[in-house]
C-alpha cells in the first residue's frame, strides 16, 4: 500500500532520510521505533505528500507521489488520517468542531449525520462530554485522544500517528495504543504508528520497523526484533530498558 | 581587518533580502492565481473581514483624530506666514488625503493586523495545524491566506476612508477652536483645491499597502520554524519588512500617481 524506495531528505543540510527503503502492507500495522531526531516524522510526513524528499520514490497504491500533480496528491491526502506529534488541532474550533470538520470538508453526510457521527468518535476515545470544551482547556492526554479522533473521523483507509504516546504517562501511553488497535480492528484500515513507548509498540504491532539516523536498522515480527541480537538493535532496545514485564511472545 | 569581512555581510544580507522578496513574490503570484479563480474559502474571508476591518475601527479613528490636529497645527504655521489662513483647508487635507494618512494608517494596520496574522499562521505552521489542513485535501494558500489578503486590502481602504473623514473634521475642530478658521472657510478650501484623483490617489495607495501587509505576514507567518521564537522572529519580521516596502512603495507610488 505504502512504499518508499531510497528515500533522501535533509533540513538545512542534516539528514533526516538517508536512503530509507520501507514497505507498509495494505491492511497492516507497523511500528516505527527510533531515537528522537532519528527521521520517524519526516518519514510520516513523507509517506502521506507532506514532505518531497530529496530524492528516491514514494507510491501510495500506484500514485507516485512525488511526480503526481497537485490534485492528486490532495486526492491521497485526503485518504490518509494523520495524527501530528503535538496534535495540530485547531484551536479556534471547540472539540466537537475539530472532529466534525474533516467530515465537512471531505463527506457529503447531513449536517446531523456529522453531529453524530463527530460525537461517537469521540465517544470511542473516551471523550464523551467534551464535545464542547475549547482544546486549550483539555490535558495533554485529552488533546491527543481529539487529535487520534480527527485522524480518524472519516474512518481513513491509510492512518499515520506520529509518537501518539509522547510525553504522556504509561496507563494513558497504553490506553491510546489500545484506540488504535481497536480503530484498526473497527474501520480495517492501514496504521502506521510511531512510538516511543517501545513495549507498547511491540505488543501491538504486525511488524515493527527500527530506524537510526535516518537509515532502516532493521524490520520484522515484534517477535524477530525483540530476539535480534544485532549490536545496533539492542542498542535501542536494551536502551529502552526493557523489558519491565516480557510480552507474552517474547 | 580589510574590507572583505563588511563586504561578505552586505552580500550576505542582500542574498537574504532577495532570498525573502523572491517568497513574498511567489506567494503574490499564488494569492492572484486562485483569486481570479475564485478559490478562497468564503467563510474564513468574512470571519477576516469582521476581525481586521470592522475591529481595527477604533484604533485607527483614534489614530486620524490626532493625525487630524497635528497636521492642521503644521499646516497653519505656514499658511499663517504667508496670510493665507483661507487655505488651511487645502493645506492640511491634502498631506491628509494623499500622503500622511494612507502611510500611517498602513503603519497602525500593520502593527495590529499584520503582526497578528504573522503569530497567528506562524503557531499554525510550527504546531502542524498548516500540515493538518493539507491532510484534509485543503489548500493552505486558498483557505488561509486568500482570505486574509482580500479582507486586508478591502479593511485597509475601508479604514482609510474612514480615518482621512475623521481627521479632516478633526482638523476642522482644531482650526476653528484654535485658529480661529471658521469651518466653512476650511471645508470650502479643501473642496475648491482638492481634486477627486488626490482622493483616489490615496485610496489606491491604502490598497496596495493592505496587499503588501496581506503578503508579507502571511509569508513570515508560514515560513516559521523552532517554535516560539520562530514565531517571534517572524512577527518582527512581518511588521519590519511591511514597514520597509510601505515606504518604498509609497515613494514609487507617489511618482507614478503624480
């Protein structure tokens, strides 16, 4: 469904992609794991047209989205559900609004029919009842359960979430990793989530992807990487300081 | 120390200056393009058009009331030199009309509005919410910065229509109370010398300077990186380089408008 081919970008000459070649099957959920600063927003962004890398390919089906005209690149966007790593929700718009307006702008249903449907998924992330708080009034934890509601309101077939769990507390980490997993489960769709809460990820995910400078370090099973015993992977994963309590595959 | 050091910052900073006009260019060109097409959010164009025109009222009839008085003390030492008290009117109207008052209005605009927009798309920029808007198939420039640019060129003529009424009564008040110009004198004054292509000298003017404020914030504002800072530099960028090309255009516009 997603594939990036030797994909390059740098910002003000520091490489945030170097010849990154990755794979996302249609219908499944990989992990991305990583140190801060090692490309995994970038690579988000690259992987739904937000950012042009500098140079390989990036298909999204069989759109090239780097050669594709402006229109149908919007037209792939408009596929994606994206969750940004500090929420980007509108601050002008109350909470009920911000969940409602990709359904306004991207559905043809009934003002009434958004209602509802903007009040059930946030019911489904446990916000019922904040429908009309400003997200200047939520906490960090809130925010970002509006934010997964949003990606996700027009029930997208590709969903990307950007370090959902960051900076949050372990119990809330994991109760937003179990919406995703339960979305998936619900709407069928394509996750890609980034996470720094590496056991979380690992008990989630179909496949999990390790990227360190920009380049892909390893990718496989949850249970394939928890056992590879490269220098290079345990040194994220012993890093990690895991495990606190061994998943149950492991 | 030889010259190469001074030499290589005034390089540097002419690169950087080309690097920013070239930005504000295009985003112009982008800006014409989708106007012509129609392709703005209309919703968002209201929602500007209530928040920079009708709410900037205050500030700048504030502002022209007191243009309005300082002028016609100005005017009145020369008139009064040359016994020409008659023509007080025309003398502090038409610095009013043509000049002073599309610029410093344009200024107070720019401080209000400009630097407004420039924080405002800025946050949106380094908060993602400029990158969430794309993830919903809406373009940024049609949905953000269309809008923002016709309701500042619209509010800003608008004002300044507004705000030259406000000072030339001012004006009259002053003259009368202080110089002892009856306000018919002044009026008549400025009515006989004042053409109607002095008045829609500054008209056009105020136009030009509300694009040039449009552009510039919303340039800055969208090209902010690094957080708070960032928005910081480029809300003084925004009312800095605005503040800049409101006087140069003003200097070409002068020439080019007699």
């Amino acid at each position: 469904m997603i594939n990036l081919v030797n994909v390059y970008r740098s910002f003000d000459g520091i490489k945030a992609l170097d010849g990154l070649t990755l794979s996302v099957k249609k219908g499944g959920l990989l992990g991305i794991l990583g140190p801060g600063g090692s490309g995994k927003s970038t690579l988000c962004k690259v992987a739904c047209g937000l950012v042009k890398p500098d140079a390989g390919v990036v298909f999204v089906d069989d759109v090239d989205l780097i050669r594709a005209d402006p229109k149908t690149v919007r037209r792939i966007q408009a596929r994606c559900g994206v969750q940004f790593q500090n929420d980007a929700l509108f601050e002008h718009m109350s909470v009920w609004a911000n969940v409602a307006y990709p359904l306004q702008r991207l559905t043809d249903y009934s003002p009434g029919e958004i209602r509802a449907m903007a009040i059930e998924r946030l019911a489904t992330v446990g916000l019922a009842g904040f429908e009309n708080q400003m997200p200047s009034q939520l906490s960090g934890g809130q925010r970002r359960r509006v934010a997964l509601a949003r990606a996700c309101a027009t029930e997208p077939e590709i969903l990307i979430c950007d370090d959902p769990t960051a900076g949050l507390d372990p119990v809330t980490s994991r109760h937003i990793l179990d919406m995703i997993v339960g979305i998936r489960y619900q709407v069928r769709n394509t996750v890609v989530v980034v996470s720094s809460d590496t056991l979380g990820l690992l008990s989630i995910a179909d496949r999990v992807a390790l990227i360190w400078d920009g380049k892909l370090i390893a990718e496989d099973t949850p249970a394939v990487i928890w056992q590879d015993q490269r220098r290079e992977v345990r040194r994220y994963l012993d890093d990690a300081k895991l495990p606190i309590r061994r998943p149950s595959w492991a | 120390m030889g010259l190469g050091a001074p030499a290589r910052g005034v390089g540097r900073l002419f690169v950087l200056a080309a690097y920013e006009v070239g930005g504000v260019f295009l985003l112009l060109m982008q800006v014409v393009g989708r106007l012509f097409r129609l392709d703005f959010d209309r919703l968002e164009f209201r929602r500007c058009l209530l928040q920079m025109g009708y709410r900037s009222v205050s500030i700048i009839a504030a502002t022209a009331f007191v243009i309005g008085i300082i002028l016609v003390i100005q005017a009145f030492v020369f008139v009064d030199r040359y016994g020409l008290r008659s023509q007080l009117g025309w003398g502090s109207g038409f610095v009013t009309i043509r000049e002073l008052g599309p610029v410093l209005f344009a200024l107070m605009f720019s401080g209000r509005v400009g630097a407004y927009t420039a924080a405002e798309l800025g946050t949106m920029q380094v908060t993602d919410q400029v990158d969430g808007l794309r993830c919903l198939a809406i373009d940024p420039i049609a949905y953000l910065v269309v809008p923002r640019f016709a309701a500042m060129v619209l509010s800003l003529v608008a004002l300044t229509i507004i705000g030259n009424t406000i000072a030339l009564f001012s004006a009259s008040l002053v003259g009368q109370i202080m110089m002892d110009v009856d306000q018919h004198t002044f009026w008549a004054s400025l009515l006989e010398m004042l053409t109607p292509w002095d008045y829609l000298t500054g008209v056009f003017k105020a136009a030009f300077f509300g694009g040039i404020i449009a552009v510039t914030s919303c340039h800055f504002g969208l090209i902010a990186s690094a957080g708070a800072p960032g928005v910081g530099r480029a809300v003084n960028s925004s009312v800095v380089a605005s503040a800049i090309a409101i006087f140069v255009v003003d200097f070409f516009s002068t020439f080019v408008l007699g």
